[in-house]
C-alpha cells in the first residue's frame, strides 16, 4: 500500500491540517522530513460540511455559500503553503476532502499511498478528551502507515 520507497523508505508524506499552531509545527517537521528523505509532500485538508436542519437561522443557499467560502479559503491557504514548500526545492501538492477528518485522512493515505503521516495534536486531555475524541488517536490506530505526531505545545 506504500509508494515507491525513496532512500530511506519514506517517498511520500502526508500530512494533514486544520491551519491550527499544532499542524503549522507538523508542517514545519514534514518539511524538514522530507528535505533530508527526498519524500514528497502531500497536504490534506478535510472540510467539514454542516448537516442542514430544518430549524437552522440559515437557508440551505446561505449555508452554501459559507461551506463554499469555507473551500475557498482553504484552497488558498494550501496552495501558499504548498508555494512555500516549493520555494524551498521540495515537491509538494494539495488535496481537500469532505467528511469525518479521521476517516478521510486515513482515506487520503491509503489513496496516496503515503508512507508515513505527520499530524499535530491538540494533547488535550480530561474531560475536552472525552467529549470531543480525538482525531489523532484515531488515525493512529486505523492510518495504513506510521504516524508521526506533533503536539501542540500552547
């Protein structure tokens, strides 16, 4: 399931984000990752469509239009990320999905072929951990590849 294998067995990186400090930090390790391995890099971002209910103050258009702008921000922001990278030598691509983040970042793997996935973390713990989960741990546990993870330290 894993791409071509490079030197040092890691072709391919993905690396997920939601634009917070902690996935600035796993892009910032990626990208070092992958000056030294040779790897490419893959950024994935997962939108997170809104179900529509009836009693909702937005129309169903209304609603559109925010996910719309949503998608649009963020393909922006990946393509200056990706820029960056590029700048720096390193080969570097975008993709955005739409779903549950951990299940289309385990998704975004497996289509990719990615050999390694380097995400940040949020280390929340206690109570936030158990109501709100989370989506690194999940990935962990179902990525086809290793997971590198990054926490965010604020």
């Amino acid at each position: 399931m894993a791409a071509e294998q490079g030197a040092e067995g890691f072709a391919r990186l993905l690396v997920p984000t939601d634009f917070s400090g902690g996935s600035e930090r796993s892009w910032a390790i990626a990208r070092r990752l992958a000056a030294r391995l040779g790897s490419e890099l893959v950024l994935v971002h997962v939108l997170v469509e809104t179900p529509l209910y009836s009693e909702s103050p937005f129309t169903v258009q209304r609603t559109r239009q925010v996910f719309d702008a949503a998608r649009a921000w963020a393909v922006k922001a990946l393509g200056e990320w990706t820029a960056t990278a590029a700048a720096a030598g390193l080969s570097a691509r975008w993709v955005v999905r739409t779903g549950l983040p951990y299940e289309e970042i385990v998704g975004a793997a497996a289509q990719e072929r990615a050999d390694l996935i380097v995400m940040g973390t949020h280390g929340r713990g206690g109570i936030d951990r158990a109501l709100l989960g989370s989506v690194a741990d999940r990935v962990i546990r179902l990525a086809p590849c290793p997971v590198v993870t990054v926490r965010d330290t604020e």
